[in-house]
C-alpha cells in the first residue's frame, strides 16, 4: 500500500502500527486533516440517496451531495 502511494509522488500521512520495529515518520497536520475528511466522507454518506446515487443525472447527484453537505455542517 505504501509503496503504491509513493509511486504516485504521493506522501504517506497514515501512521504505522504500534508493535512496529521501525515507526513511520508523519505529518501530524496532514493526519489531522485527512482524518477530518474521513469523518466528512461518512457522515454524508449517512443520507441513503449520496450512499447509493439513486439519481441518474450528475447534476441532480451533485445537488443531494451539497444538500447532505449542507446538512452535516449544520449539525
């Protein structure tokens, strides 16, 4: 896995497992955010229409994923 995101000129942001012999040196920051992102991803796929993308249309898709969107920051 991490070599595949170092292939792509990517930088590792996951931190390595405790028992781990030698640890993996991370940005903290970048962690923090990409878990706040995580959390974003799944509260908005909590509403079944942005999970299963009942519409057919991209532009009524993207509307129901601002709406979650607009509903999750209000929350």
């Amino acid at each position: 896995m991490v070599e595949s995101i170092k292939k792509h000129e990517a930088e590792v942001v996951i931190p390595s497992k405790s028992n781990r012999t030698t640890a993996r040196i991370i940005d903290q920051n970048l962690y923090k955010d990409r878990n706040k992102v995580e959390r974003f991803f799944l509260k908005s796929k909590q509403y079944r229409a942005v999970a299963t993308r009942y519409d057919k249309k991209a532009a009524c898709y993207l509307a129901v994923v601002q709406l979650a969107c607009i509903m999750c920051w209000l929350k």
